[in-house]
C-alpha cells in the first residue's frame, strides 16, 4: 500500500502552549529565535526520585529540556516520580559537561543558597535560560557559580530540596510572565 503523502509545511499546527514559559508558536508566527525557553541542569544529582520530580516540574512549566552530570543518577533505580513520563516528551540529556551544552544565546544561571546571590523575588528572567542546580548533598561549586551570569537564591530558611527548589524557580518564571529580559516584545 502506497504511503500517505506528507502533509505540507503550511498545514502543519502549532501545539498549544502557555505564553508564559517556553517557546510558543501561534499560528501563521515565522520560526525565528527572537522567542523564550528554559532550560535545567543538574548538576551530579543522586536521587532518581528528584531526578524524577524535576521531570514532573519540567512538564508542567514547559521546559524544553532536561540536562545532567555525574554518574550517580544512572546507577540509581528507574523513574519513581515522573508517574506522567515525561521523559518521553521532553529530553532528559545525561553529559559530562554542562558548560558545553549551552545553546546560542542562552543564559546559564546558577541556583544557589550562596552570599553574593541575587534573591529570586527581584531578579529579571533572561529571554533563554539554562537554570543550574547543585546535587543534594553538595552544592554548586564556584568555578560553575562564575561561570554562570548571574546566581540567584530563593531567600528560605535552610535550603530546600532539589525538586522543591526546581518548581519555585519555574513558577517565579511563569508568574513574572512577558517580563523576561526583552520585556513583552517577543510575543
Ligand atoms: C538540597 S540542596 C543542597 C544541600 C545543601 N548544599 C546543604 O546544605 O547540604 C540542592 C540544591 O538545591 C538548590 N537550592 C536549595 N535551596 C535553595 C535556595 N534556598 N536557594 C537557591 N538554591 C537552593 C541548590 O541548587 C542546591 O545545590
């Protein structure tokens, strides 16, 4: 049987998406890259049950993908909390090197309970960001922390929980909505 012929560019439809987190195509909108997204690295995380959360968080704010270091994540047991399997929607990218995946013009900010910080509820999102997490029994490291161009801090009590700390940072970003760095110019 003959295949069926591919449907035109022109017929194709944008997936409905929330004008608050990631890149969102409305229909008839050209692709260009003047458009916002968000990235997460782990940074050497242990537990697969975080591992999983994030996974969670990342599907419901629309993250377009998930990065991780380290070896610990893989050697540890199957998803527990991604129970939506989002790991089959959004890719989740294990590397050795979180500085070499950054994509064009993309900001990593470093997510850390550290002096100097910026705290979260002042802080201006950029367009495209690569958010940076420690693992839950360290932290991020200053050579990352320097690498990154800016450091935030949520101003808590005592840290919180990796996952924890992935949603807050998420939400901050969808309730700042267009107020990312460009401002609502990109819609
Ligand atoms: C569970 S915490 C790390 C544990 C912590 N370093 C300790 O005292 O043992 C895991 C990661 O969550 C993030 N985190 C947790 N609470 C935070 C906060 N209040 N502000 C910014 N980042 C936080 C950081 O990226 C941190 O490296």
């Amino acid at each position: 049987m003959a295949a069926a012929p591919a449907p035109s560019i022109s017929d194709l439809t944008a997936a409905p998406q929330s004008p608050y987190n990631r890149a969102f195509f409305l229909k008839g909108t050209p692709l260009v890259a003047d458009k916002r997204y968000s990235c997460i690295g782990l940074y050497n995380p242990k537990s697969p049950e975080n591992v999983g959360s994030v996974m969670r968080a990342a599907g419901c704010y629309g993250v377009a993908s998930v990065f991780y270091t380290g070896k610990r994540y893989e050697r540890a047991a199957d998803f527990v909390t991604d129970t939506k399997r989002v790991h089959y929607d959004i890719p989740l990218i294990g590397i050795d090197d979180l500085k070499k995946i950054l994509p064009l013009n993309c900001v990593p900010v470093a997510v850390e309970l550290v002096e100097g910080a910026r705290p979260l509820p002042e802080y201006t999102h950029p367009d495209r960001a690569l958010y940076i997490f420690g693992p839950e029994d360290g932290s991020l490291d200053k050579e990352i922390r320097d690498w990154c161009e800016d450091v935030v801090y949520i101003p808590t009590t005592g840290c919180m929980n990796l996952a924890a700390t992935v949603n807050v940072v998420l939400y901050d970003r969808m309730a700042k909505g267009l107020n990312t760095r460009s401002g609502p110019k990109f819609r």
